[in-house]
C-alpha cells in the first residue's frame, strides 16, 4: 500500500472543499417586510388641524409621503435651540457612548475578519542551551554542553466547515456594526427630540409662572381696593378675609411652579452636556418658536426603514439569523492546515545556511462524532435566540406604528383643545372685567368676583399648557417619523 497522495485524491478533496465552501450554512437572511398598512389609524387623522388666534394657533397640515429634513427642529425657527442642539450632539455623553460602541463593534469586525479570512503568520527563533549525557552519545559517564540556535516561519489557517462557519461569523459581527450605527442614530433622534421638548417645556412654566405672577399683582391690587372697602364700611369683614385667602392660595401655587421650572431647567443643562446652573445654556419662551404648518408623514411601508429603532432590531434579527449559521457549522468538520519553515544550528550564523533547514507542512481534519448533544443544543439555542429577536422586531414595529398613531391624534386633539382654551381665557377675561365693574356698583358681591378671579387663574395656566402641547406633540412626531437622519447633508426646507 503506498504512503502517497495521489493526484487524483488530491483533486477530489479541493473540488469536496470548494464545494462545500460555496454553501452558506444556516438559513439565508432576509429583511422583513413591512407591515400591509395604508395608515396608521382605521380612523385617519383629517387633512389639517383646526386654527385659533393667538400664539402657537396655526393650522398644521399633514403632507403624506413628503420627506423629514434631517434637521427637523430647524423648523421651529428658534436659532438658541438649533445652537443648543448641535453643541449637544458633540458633548453629550449618551451620544459619545454611542460613538464608541459603535467603534469597538468596527474594530472587533476588523479583528475578527483578520483571524478568519487570512492565515495566521509568525515568526520565530531562539536559542537553548543544554547538555547532553555521554549515554546518548555511546560515552557512559561522559558529556556535552552545546547552545542550538533556531529561526523559522510559522503559518496556520483554520477553516471553520470549509469557510461557510466563517463567513456566518462575520455577517454576523457585520450585523452588530449596523445596529451599533443606528443605536447611534437612535442617540442623536433621541437627545434632539428630548432636548427640543424639554425647552418648550421650560417656556411652557415660564408662561404659567407669569400668568401666574399676573394675576397675583391685580389680585393684590383688588385686595387694597378691598382694605379701602372695609375702611368705610362698604364691604365686610368677612369678603376682605375671602379676598385675602384668595390670594394666598394664588401665591401658595408659585413654589410648585417655580420647581416646576427649577428641574426642567436642570434636565435641560443635563441633556446639553452640561453641569446645573451653567449660564452657557440659554433660556426659552413660547415666543421664540414657531409652530411647524406643514408636517410631513411618511408612509407606513417607509416607517421600517426610516426609524433607527426598528432598523437595529432588523439588525439583530439579522445577526441571530447568522449565528444560525455559526451554531450549524460548528457540526461540520473542522480543518487546520499548518508549515513551518526555518533552520537550526549550533551556532547562531550557520542557522540560515542551506543544510540546516527544517520545514513541516501539517493538516488536521476534526469531525465532531459524539459530545453529549451539545452542538445539537447550541444550534436550537441559536434557532431560540433567532425567533425571539423575531418577536422583538415585530413588537418594535407594532410600537412604532403606535407612536405615529398616538403622535397624529394628539395634534389633531391639541389644536381643537387650543381653540376650546383660547376662547375659555378670552371670555373667563370679560367676565373678570365684568365682575370687577359691577362689583363697584354693588350690583354684585365679593364672592362672584372672587368666582371669576379664580376662572382666569385657571384658563390662563391652561393656555399656556395648551400651547406648549403643540410645540411638543410636533417634536414628538418628528421623532415618532424617525427623524429624517437620513436627509443629512441637505438644507432643511
């Protein structure tokens, strides 16, 4: 029996090994499609919102299919916020964190792809020095002390199922960069979106506090009109003492308010990157934003590719589909191919000549045959691992389409809630002015005044919140859209 590989044998390993590198193993990986929707809601939101007079009371109108600029808050005119937003997306740390996930998953990618693709090559030398019994030399009891010099050239490749494994493995750590990147863009939609309601929010309380400042001072002034009253006995005792706790409980809501304001201001500076209290951080009202007229919708079947969420759960869909692969191959046989190349001598400048050359040239096939069935277990814990990220996707898009739904009826609802407060503060007004005038007259007691003061209190708060709600429900859809990331590098329209 010869010890030789034949030709022929040798031709019929690499065609089995071409061939079985050509086949991916585990299941091919597809992007989900997106869910058959005509719109969000089987109720869909009118064409336009209502309109009322004042700030904040423009129609907004839905565009379907129009694009989301990638600088979305530009669109509510308010320069201090563009400013704010970018120097936030710079120093955050959320987002730099992100920066850096997003860095580490490219250069494991590089690392990994390194150690699988290519062979692993090294170089080698050194000396030993040792002696040697007079035994091995047929001398009993005499002996040698030598120094052996040697340098080679190590190479080994491993193939993981004749490179199918591998191939799994990197589409893999390919998928983990993705979903790395739009956890970044993820960040960025997130702290823009936070940072742009969080100003609005902080004008939102400033609004209240001043409305609420308001009536304290024309509270106070009818106190003194009051204490005059008394003086002259055209008023009771008992109608000042209503006055005065009138205006005390108006007061007693300006702590509330003003740490209200206090922790809104401190989220604000916490989202720019920045300690409490930093005076680079500007401050907002209501009338430094304009309220968007022209909202854009996306499709439904856009949605799934434009929100960074739903995109890194496609990407670790993908992923765990690969690792299918990974956990398949790994049943397959295993082949490591090694050689060597150097020289050996007992002296360091005679190690490279030409007689003293060693070489080997190695490879190993290992087959798994029995493990206890863990490789087995390890494929359907990746099938497991793979159906749930299944149900992850699918449960992010549900949300998705949620948050679009919710963002839509809430403007809608926020415009005719504006309307409604509008008109509530313009005529609880009349009524105060009414009240006060007839009060002088003595057609009507401290009590209706005292009814009509505390309406105005009400609906003027409320105005505030109510045109801060539309400020706020419009950042939300932008980011319920995805945010337009997309888009960047164009101007804003």
């Amino acid at each position: 029996m010869s010890g030789r590989f034949s030709p022929g044998g040798l031709s019929l390993l690499l065609v089995a090994m071409a061939a079985l590198g050509g086949c991916a193993l585990g299941p091919d990986f597809h992007h989900p499609d997106a869910p058959p929707a005509a719109s969000y809601d089987t109720d869909p939101a009118q064409p336009a919102t209502v309109a009322t007079s004042g700030p904040g009371g423009a129609a907004q109108q839905f565009v379907a299919g129009q694009d989301i600029p990638a600088q979305w808050w530009t669109l509510f005119h308010c320069q201090a916020l563009d400013q704010l937003i970018q120097q936030a997306l710079v120093n955050s740390p959320t987002v730099q964190a992100a920066q850096a996930a997003l860095r580490q998953s490219r250069q494991t990618m590089v690392g990994e792809e390194g150690s699988v693709l290519y062979p692993t090559v090294s170089a080698q030398a050194g000396v030993n020095r040792e002696r040697i019994s007079g035994i091995q030399l047929g001398q009993p009891g005499g002996g040698e002390d030598l120094s052996l010099y040697n340098a080679s050239v190590n190479v080994s490749y491993n193939i993981s199922a004749f490179g199918a494994g591998a191939r799994r493995e990197l589409e893999s750590l390919q998928a983990q960069i993705d979903y790395q990147s739009f956890q970044l863009r993820a960040a960025d939609l997130a702290l823009s979106a936070n940072l742009t309601t969080a100003a609005i929010q902080e004008a939102s309380l400033k609004a209240q506090l001043d409305a609420t400042q308001s009536i304290i001072t024309d509270l106070q002034k009818q106190l003194d009109v009051a204490k005059n009253q008394l003086d002259i006995g055209a008023i009771s005792r008992s109608a000042l003492l209503a006055q005065q706790t009138q205006l005390a409980q108006t007061i007693a809501t300006l702590p509330p308010l003003q740490q209200a304001l206090d922790k809104a201001r401190h989220q604000l500076t916490l989202l720019a990157g920045k300690l409490p209290g930093d005076p680079s951080v500007p401050e907002f009202s209501l009338s430094d934003f304009t309220l968007p007229e022209q909202l854009p919708v996306s499709l439904p079947s856009q949605l799934v590719r434009q929100r960074p969420d739903i995109l890194a759960a496609d990407a670790q869909l993908h992923a765990a589909s690969a690792n299918v692969g990974v956990a398949t191959a790994a049943q397959y046989p295993q082949i490591s191919l090694s050689a060597s190349y150097g020289g050996e001598a007992l002296s360091a400048g005679k190690v490279l000549n030409a007689g003293n050359t060693v070489w080997s040239l190695g490879a190993d096939v290992l087959q798994p045959i029995f493990n206890g069935g863990a490789l087995r277990a390890q494929k359907r814990a990746a099938i497991a691992a793979y159906d749930q990220a299944n149900a992850q996707y699918r449960e992010t898009v549900l949300l998705a389409f949620a948050n679009v739904a919710d963002s839509l009826r809430a403007l809608d609802t926020d415009a005719r809630s504006l309307q409604a407060q509008t008109d509530a503060a313009g005529s609880s007004k009349d009524a105060l002015d009414i009240s006060r005038q007839q009060l002088q007259s003595g057609s009507i007691s401290y009590l209706t005044l005292l009814d009509a003061e505390r309406q105005y209190q009400q609906t003027s708060v409320a105005l505030a919140q109510a045109q801060a709600a539309r400020y706020a429900d419009t950042a939300a859809l932008f980011q319920a859209m995805g945010g337009g990331w997309w888009n960047e590098g164009k101007a804003a329209r």
